[in-house]
C-alpha cells in the first residue's frame, strides 16, 4: 500500500498540471450536470417492511387517481377577542378567501370550505376555523404564484382584526444554514494558518476539499431528481466532505512539510508523503464509508441515500488527497514552509556548506505534543479516571431520551406554520395536529358492514380518542377509510399506545372475521420509523464496529489497540448523545444554540451519529496513533512512542479536529431543526473524541498497556494482510535503493528544501 500510493505521489507531483486539469475538468462537468438537470419534485418518505407503509401502498392500490404525494396547506383563522367566526361577517370573509384560493392557481387540486355541513371545519367554541388545500404537485413543484396566492391568503382577513396564519408543506423551502455556515470554513482557515504558519499551506486544505466537495455535492444535485434524493442529503454530504476533506488534505501537507524538514528533495518528500501520510488517509477513509455505506442496514430508503451520497464524497476526499495534494504541492514549491522556516533552512544550509559538514534535517524537538504525553505518561491512572467518568457524567441524560421526527409543532413561535400548529391544538385539541388514518381491506370479510361498525365503535371507548369519522368505501367496496383525532399530541406516548391498541384490535378482527385493518398518517408512519430505528441500531452497531475492527487490526497489527479504539468511541458518542438530549429535549443552554422550542431527539439521530462519528473518530485514532505504531516497528519503546506520536501528530490532530468542530458547528445556524441538531450532536461528539477520548484516554491506556498494546498471536500475524501501513517497508526499499544509488544523491536530498 505504502508503495504503490508513493508511487501514486510522485507521479502527481511530476505531472501536476495533467493531474490538477483532470480534476478541474470532473469540477466542470459536475457542475453543468447540477446547472442543467431538473430540479427534485419529490422528497419521498418510505419505511418498508412496516404497517403504515403497508396501509399507504394499500391506499394507492385501492383508491387510483388519488395521489399522497401532493403538497397541502391549512389556512387557520382565529376570530377578533370576543367574536365568532361563525359571525356572518366573518363567515363572508372566509368564504371570500376559498374562492380566492379556487381561482388563485390552476396548480390547485381542491379547497375545502370548513362552513361546508358535510365536513364541517369548526373548533366547538366557534371561534376558529381553517381551509384545507391540497394540491396536484409536490411542494418542490409548486409555482412562485402559486406560493404568493397561498401567502396572500388572508391578507383582508388580517385588516379586519381575524388572526390568519398557514401550516402544511406547501410553503416548506430549502433549509438555510445561515452565515454561520461561512463563519466555520473562516475558522478551519484560520486555524490551519495557525498551524502551518504559511497562506499557502494553509489555503491547499480549503481549495482541494472545496473541490471535492463540489464535484460531490453537484453530482447529488444532478441525480437528484432522478434518484428522488432529499434536501438533507446534498446537505449531510457536503457537511462531512468538506469536514474530512480539510482534514485529509491537512494530514498530508503536514507529513510532507516533515519529509522536508529531513532534507528530502520535494518530489521525494511527496512521494513519501502520500506513501505514509496517505496510507493512513486511505484506511481512515475506509473506516468511514463503511459506517455510512452500512446505514443501508437499517433498509429505509432516505437514510440509505444519504449515508451513500455522504459515503461517496468521502471517496471523492480520499482520491483528492493523494492526487491532487501532491499536484498543488508541485506547484506550491517553497512557499509550502512559512517564511521563518525558510530562512532558518537556507543559514543551516550556507553554514554546513562553509563548515563542509552534511546537513542531515532538523532534530526532534519538543513541543506542547510531546510535553503533554509525558504528562499523562506520569499519571495514566488519574487521566483515564478523569476522561471516563467526565464523559460518563455528560452521557447520563441519554438514558432520558424520547424520538419522533419533527413537525410544525417544532418549528420556531416565530413562524407562521408553528403559530397555526398552536391555533388548531388550542380550538380542536392536541391530536388535532397528529390524525391517525384507518384503513380497512374487506376483501375476504363477510359482513362488511358490521365490521365497520365495530372498527369505528371499540376505537371510539378507547380513552385516548377524541374523535373517530365514519369510515368511507372505495367505489369497488372492497377497502374502507376513516380517520382517528387523538385527545393527546402526536409525539405523546399516549398516542403510541393508540396506535397499538388499533393494531390488537386489527389482528383480533383478522382472525375472526378476515377484515384487516391498518393505521397509517404521518404519526403512525413517525412511531414505526422510531421502532424500527431502535430495532436497526445495535444490528448496524455490531456490524460497523466489527468490520471496522478487523480493519483496525490489520492497520494497526494489534488487538487491543482496535478494542480500545471501540470503545472509546463508544464512550464519545454516548456523552454526545447525552448533550444532545441536554439542548434540544431539555431545553439547557437552548437559547444559546437557537433551540426555541425543546422536543424529542429525532428517531435518525442516534443511528446517524453512530455512522459518521465512529468514522471521523477512527480518523484521528488512526492518524495518531498509526505514528505510534511506525516509531515502535522502527525500533523505539513504548513509551518513547507514544511520545513521538504525539510530537507529529498531537498539533495537526488538534487543528484538524478544531476545523471539523468549526465546519459542523457552522450548521447549527440551520432554519432546519433536523440540520441544526446533527450540526451540534457531530460537533460536540468530534470535540469529546478528539480532546477527551484520543488525546487524554489513548495514551493513558497505551502507557498503562505498554508493549502489550501491540501483542498479536503469530498464527493471527501471519493470516492477516500486511499493508505497510506504517511505510517500514517503503522506507527499506528506498534505503536500498538510495545506497546502490552512491551517496552522492543522499547529499544532494539532504541539502535541498
């Protein structure tokens, strides 16, 4: 591996100019594939295998022409302090705006009038009322007059005194980060000039990951229509490229400025670069694509699009980085080492050139590294007790978590849909906003009838229900619909347990009649997308942890090394978790990061956290601690090690993971509450990685193992693949190589920047 990726940089940096037009030339062509293909109309939801799925494909099959992929809106009113909106003149103007609303679109599929005596839409006080719209189209196809038909609606209404606002999906728009979003990718280029001491050194990690991002992000675009890929997933694979972009780019660079520092020529300092730096790159990048290719597991199609898109850009990361970084290096020459560094080079090298003797690279120094090992070298006991019971005490709200997935009750007050959630639970209820649809197959029922009767009568003594309609036969006869309004909220436990009550009730029709009933609606298709999450989790755990252990075992030619890399995360992403339900459940600190309105922790979350945060995490185990490994094959203790690993890497794994916090972080100023919570929870969970877990716990526990951390069973050695991750069998070849080539040539690297 070491090798062949060598050769891969040096051919790089010879042709850099063919090399960087390639990749400039897929830029071009994925960005005209995103400017000319047509935009997504579909952001379609699905969880197969599951009982409200199966009621809407019933639904399709039975009742044809009748489409649930349409956009819809309710425009709620609340009459002025102390009237009706029953009142005559109010009445007028509500009817007013359905024929508005009729004429105002040919996009529009129908506008029911609540003053209409066969569906009566009335709170029982008489004081507020909404029309229902539906549409022919998706909301992504909904025209710009269409949409200001919609928020005009109503306008008159408002001058008269009428309270008017309007929920539903019709007005959904594309989530906005915010500047927050720009103000991240400012802070990863401050902290890399910070680190690197050089514009140029610094700007090579933003460029390249821009690159790959874009290229990424505008092949999502291009296929999204086509692929029916959501919003989120352009959104989750631009967050985590541009996150390992930098990061892979940053890994390189440094590696390379250290090959310099030796005295190595630049081409040969490249090559050695990628060979090393860029093995550690590609098994970093491996660990994770398989946690996001594997959320294909869980079998939900949305998650399953997203975790590829995401696991594709970090692909696309992966080649950039031991491609294009060397590419750019060519044509980077000198200005890749700050000023400073240059200068002090260029004196040691015109005062080994005065004194005859052979300039042989900078010695090793100490650093805040190296100083900081040592320090928990000293006290391993007391470090290792202070990260896990830290992070245990963080992680303890999680045992407190509650998932749903959001609706307009977690938008903003602020907001117009929040504000008509608030008025229909206020004049109908609080499981007005969460209806249950029924759906009964009475294909091989023998009094259909009768069973309709039963159906609508038992689920009406249920003591959550508040309302149940008369069911309503296709024209064929065969299936039959109603509708079921909850006394509770939609994400309550009260309204899951209906939702299984329904369900026994169904299975004890079924076998005494043959009538199967089925409940579906956004709710009941929200609780089965909860159950099934949690069902997938530990499945999709055992599988990411063990493939990614194996491979760790292979990197790392160890055993409890890979196990404790486990753990550790485990550790991380639990107290992430725990923050989570902290800000966005509980409420904590909630003003601080926009969380207006506290609610259940989405049902994706968790599974999704556990994806991409044991990918970036086995990032940084892998990139510091595969130094370890290259300094004790290469002859060094344990402990010296240790210490080495932190002299090359404790600062670059610093700035890297400050840059992904910085990038994730810039997301949290998302109007989309599901893109504001992954921004915190991949943020806040790289931080405790980074800081708590591979800079505090790892070398604790490696101090604590010392050589055992590196045992392996001979007969485990042998079966295993040897990659050369740690470069030993690179560095041999080119020893040899360099002493049949006389020492002529090893004087000339030696003197060279």
């Amino acid at each position: 591996m070491a090798t062949f990726l060598y050769s891969i940089g040096r051919f790089a940096f010879r042709r850099r100019r063919l090399v960087a037009l390639v990749w400039v030339a897929l830029l071009a062509i994925a960005g005209v594939g995103a400017a000319t293909a047509s935009t997504a109309t579909s952001n379609s939801f699905s969880i197969p295998g599951t009982e409200a799925q199966r009621a809407f494909d019933l639904l399709e099959e039975r009742y044809p022409g009748q489409s649930a992929d349409g956009a819809s809106a309710r425009v709620v009113f609340k009459a002025p302090e102390g009237e009706k909106i029953t009142a005559p003149e109010n009445a007028a103007e509500v009817s007013g705006i359905v024929k508005e609303l009729q004429d105002g679109s040919d996009q529009i599929a129908s506008v029911a009038d609540p003053f209409d005596k066969k569906a009566p839409a009335v709170s029982q006080d008489g004081t507020t009322a909404y029309i229902s719209v539906t549409y022919d189209v998706s909301s992504f196809e909904l025209t710009e007059e269409t949409r200001d038909s919609l928020k005009n609606a109503g306008n008159d209404a408002r001058e008269g005194g009428m309270t008017v606002e309007i929920g539903g999906d019709a007005l959904m728009v594309m989530p906005e980060t915010g500047i927050t979003e720009v103000i991240g990718v400012v802070v990863a280029g401050i902290v890399l000039v910070i680190t690197f001491g050089s514009l140029v050194a610094a700007g090579l990690p933003l460029i390249t990951a821009l690159i790959g991002v874009g290229i990424g992000v505008s092949a999502i675009t291009a296929l999204a229509s086509v692929m029916d890929l959501g919003s989120t997933t352009a959104t989750l694979a631009m967050m985590i490229g541009l996150a390992v972009g930098i990061d892979y780019a940053l890994f390189i660079v440094s590696r390379y400025r250290a090959e310099l520092a030796e005295g190595r020529e630049r081409e040969e300092a490249a090559g050695r670069a990628v060979g090393t730096a860029g093995s550690a790159v590609v098994f970093a990048g491996l660990t994770v694509v398989i946690a996001l290719a594997g959320l294909t597991v869980v079998n939900i199609p949305i998650l399953t699009k997203m975790g590829l898109a995401a696991a594709g850009t970090v692909v696309l990361a992966v080649l950039v980085a031991i491609t294009l970084i060397p590419a750019f290096l060519g044509f980077a020459g000198e200005r890749i080492v700050s000023r400073k560094d240059r200068k002090a080079r260029k004196a040691a090298a015109e005062q080994a050139a005065a004194t005859g003797e052979v300039l042989v690279g900078d010695a090793p120094r100490d650093n805040g590294g190296t100083r900081w090992s040592r320090f928990v070298q000293r006290r391993p006991v007391m470090v290792l007790l202070a990260g896990v019971i830290g992070l245990g005490v963080i992680a303890i709200p999680a045992a407190s978590l509650e998932m749903g997935l959001p609706d307009d009750g977690a938008q903003p007050t602020s907001t117009s849909p929040r504000k008509a959630y608030d008025l229909l639970s206020d004049g109908f209820g609080p499981g007005f906003n969460g209806p249950l649809v029924g759906v009964v197959d009475l294909k091989n029922s023998d009094d259909q009838d009768a069973v309709l009767q039963r159906i609508t009568g038992e689920i009406q003594k249920n003591d959550h229900v508040a309302i149940v309609t008369p069911p309503a036969p296709n024209d064929a006869g065969d299936t039959a619909t109603f509708q079921v309004i909850p006394k509770d909220r939609p994400n309550s436990t009260e309204t899951e347990t209906l939702v299984h009550d329904i369900r026994d009730l169904g299975d004890t029709l079924k076998s005494e009649d043959g009538a199967e009933v089925y409940v579906t609606g956004a709710t009941a298709m929200n609780i089965d997308f909860s159950e099934k999450m949690n069902d997938a989790l530990l499945p999709y755990l055992a599988l990411v942890v063990g493939l990614a252990f194996l491979l760790l075992m292979v990197v790392f030619r160890s055993i409890l090394v890979p196990l404790k890399a486990a753990l550790g995360f485990l550790l991380s992403v639990v107290a992430a978790l725990g923050a989570v339900v902290a800000v966005f459940q509980w409420g904590w600190l909630g003003g601080i990061f926009g969380v207006e309105q506290p609610g259940p922790i989405m049902s994706v979350m968790p599974i999704l956290m556990v994806g991409v945060v044991f990918g970036l995490a086995m990032d940084y185990e892998v990139f510091l601690v595969t130094r370890m490994r290259e300094a004790y094959v290469h002859g060094e203790s344990p402990s010296e090690a240790i210490t080495t690993g932190f002299r090359h890497g404790a600062r670059v794994v610093t700035a890297a993971a400050v840059i992904m916090i910085a990038v994730f972080a810039g997301f949290i100023g998302s109007s989309e509450q599901m893109i504001k919570m992954i921004g915190f929870g991949l943020a806040i969970a790289v931080f405790f990685d980074a800081f708590v877990v591979r800079m505090a716990v790892v070398p604790a526990v490696l101090a604590l193992l010392g050589k055992r951390a590196w045992w392996l069973p001979r007969w485990l050695d042998r079966a295993l693949p040897d990659f050369d991750v740690e470069g030993d069998k690179l560095r041999k070849k080119l020893d040899g190589d360099a002493a049949e080539g006389g020492s002529g040539k090893e004087e000339r690297e030696t003197v060279s920047v």
